[in-house]
C-alpha cells in the first residue's frame, strides 16, 4: 500500500512539474507566417471536386432490391485531385470502381454506389463520404429510397417485436416481485 501511495505521489508530482512551460512560447515567429502563408496558398490552388449531382432518389423499391448508381464529378480546382477513400455510412451501401490516379485539373471522373435494401424497409437516406485532397478533406454525397416492406419479412420482424415485448414484461414482473418480496422480508 505504501508503495501504491508513493507512485502516485511520484505521478502526481512529475506531472505538476511538466505542465508549468508555455507551448506557445516555443514557437518562432517566423515559422508561424510561413505556415500560414502556404495554407493560403494550398487554399488557392486546392482541387475541387464538382458533381454532377450530390443526391440519388431512386424512390420506390422493394425490400431486398440491390439498387446502383453513379456519382460523375469533375476537378475544377487548380491542382490534381487525389481521392484516398470512398465510404459508405453503413454496410448496406457500398461504393466502388473510383479512380486510384489523380485526377488531373479539368479531368472529369465517376464512382459507383450500390444499395442493398435487404432489411431496411420504410424511407431510407445514407450518406457517401468521399475523403481527398479538397479544402474540406471530405465531400458527401447521399443516396435514398423508399423502401416497401417485403410482407414476409414484415411478419418476421411483428414476431420478433411480440416476443420482446412479452420478455420485457416478464423482467418487469420478476423484478416486482423481486422487489416485493425484498421488501416482505425487511418487515
């Protein structure tokens, strides 16, 4: 015990001592202009990336349906445009076949973006992230559908809410009883 005590001490101690410099004093002046003159500059000549369109609707579809489309864009900026990721915002919608080479100013290029809208009835929305070299780092786009449920499935998942319902009312009532029985014994 005594040495848990000591250690923490220790820790305590070397970790009052540390944080008593200045970060910001240690950085020089001129390095700091520098730095923020290339970030202006980087700003100017960034890429930009122009879609076609930033939305697909595909509207009505049946549940289990595997949709696709595909996101054109352009680079209007000034430099090469470098596309490191493309990701969707679950597993249900998968991007692909985007360009690895940068894409040069003025270049155009596209993507492909497939739904699967296996046990997602109702309206749907997701988003694509597409991560490169732009002023953001990051663009989006979004996919959506209305999704009708398969009836089958429907009938699945009402069993499934029943049985939950009627497990949770059971917990409930255990622990009632549980609490009155608690509650007996105290007396």
């Amino acid at each position: 015990m005594k040495k848990l005590s000591l250690i923490v001490i220790a820790i305590f101690a070397i970790t009052l001592v540390s944080c008593k410099e200045d970060a910001t004093a240690k950085i020089k002046k001129s390095n700091l202009e520098k730095a923020q003159k290339r970030n202006v500059a980087n700003r100017v000549d960034a890429p930009v990336i122009a879609f076609e369109k930033t939305e697909h609707d595909w509207g009505n579809i049946n549940e289990g349906d595997k949709v696709e489309t595909t996101f054109k864009f352009k680079n209007t900026g000034k430099s090469e445009l470098i596309i490191t990721n493309i990701k969707g915002s679950c597993g249900c919608t998968v991007p692909s076949n985007w360009p690895k080479q940068p894409i040069m100013p003025g270049a155009e290029g596209e993507f492909t973006v497939q739904f699967n809208s296996k046990g997602k009835p109702n309206q749907v929305q997701k988003t694509v992230t597409v991560t490169c070299n732009t002023n953001k780092g990051r663009e989006t786009v979004k996919i959506k559908a209305n999704v009708k449920p398969d009836p089958a499935q429907e009938k699945i998942r009402a069993e499934r809410r029943k049985k939950n319902a009627e497990r949770a009312a059971k917990r409930k009532a255990d622990q009632e009883a549980k609490k009155a029985l608690e509650a007996k014994n105290k007396k």
